[in-house]
C-alpha cells in the first residue's frame, strides 16, 4: 500500500527504463514489476525512506549510510538468488544483454584502485560517461556495493559529490531499480517461455 501512494517517486524512472529496455512500461505495470516478491518490496520501501529523507533535510549519517547499504546488499542477494551463484560479478555479467561492454565498463577491485577515494573517482568517472547503457550500470551497482561493502561512506562524496550533484547516490539508487525491473521482467520471460 505505501508503494502504491508513493508512485510519484518512481515516475522518475518510467523513461529511463523505457529507453534502456526498449518498452513501453506505465507506471502501474512499472510498480507491478517491481512489487512481485516480498524482498522487493522491502528494498523498495526502504528506497522511499531514504528519498523521504533526502527532501525533508533529515539526514543523519549513520542512519543514511545504514539505508542505502541494505538497499545495496539486500539487492546483491536478489541478484545471487536469481542467478544461483556466489560471484557477484558472474551473475551482473549474465544480466547483461552485451558482455564485453559490461566488461569494458567494470571497474576491477584491488588492480583499478586501492583507496575508497580512488574508487569514488572511477565510479564518478564512469557516471560521468554518461552511455546510459544496462551494462554501465550493472558496473555502476557494482562499484557502489563494493565500495560500501568495504570502505567507511563518506557521505560529502558518496551522497553529495564534490559538486553537490548527488551523482553517485542517484545513478546508485538508478541501478538498484534498474536490476530489480530487469531480474523481474527476464524471471516472467523464463516463465512466458516454458
């Protein structure tokens, strides 16, 4: 009920996710898609908290870093479930619809950086590409969830950016839901298929 009320915050995303996928999704099946299983629905709800906070300026550090990591992590299992393998890295490649272009865009732990900061660089870096292609944002989601998996947030960076353009937080959260649509969307595919 609470995701049906706040489908104004999703509306963002319908062209987004219509360009990417080549559809012509309405906010209803949009929510549909997203709402299929509970564990959806949880991270789902906790992407609306943190919005909520973001425009009331309710922001408290530990409560924020706290949200978007269980958002992040709670995703990755959705991803490993559906997937049913351990690697993160081998389940975001088989959601991709090109391989050697997620490849191109993945930024490899331990060998591209060795500091949270550089991997804030790379990740702002690629954004800032700005291909806007399944593929860039599998690798966006995966350099999100490792950095915060491993690294204290630092939430001027993280969630503000050096210029104040939310960047990394937004394209992060754009990811997340992008994942969920397509986990979603190619589960009923199989489904369609059988």
């Amino acid at each position: 009920m609470y995701i049906e009320e706040s489908k104004p915050y999703f509306q963002s995303y319908l062209r987004k996710i219509n360009e990417l996928f080549n559809s012509n999704v309405n906010i209803e099946e949009f929510i549909a898609i997203l709402t299929k299983n509970e564990r959806n629905e949880d991270i789902l709800f906790s992407y609306l908290e943190l919005i909520k906070r973001f425009n009331a300026n309710k922001m408290s550090e530990h409560t924020m870093g706290a949200m978007i990591k269980s958002i992040v992590l709670g995703v990755e299992e959705i991803i490993k479930d559906y997937k049913e393998e351990k690697k993160l890295l081998k389940c975001l490649k088989s959601l991709a619809d090109d391989e050697n272009l997620f490849k191109t865009y993945i930024i490899q732990e331990y060998e591209d950086y060795h500091s949270s900061d550089e991997l804030l660089e790379l990740l702002d870096n690629l954004i800032s590409e700005n291909n806007q292609s399944l593929e860039q944002y599998l690798a966006i989601y995966h350099a999100s969830r490792n950095y915060l998996a491993h690294y204290n947030i630092d939430m001027n960076k993280f969630f503000w950016g050096e210029d104040g353009e939310r960047r990394i937080i937004s394209n992060t959260i754009d990811a997340v839901l992008i994942i969920l649509f397509r986990i979603e969307t190619m589960k009923q595919k199989s489904i369609e298929g059988k």
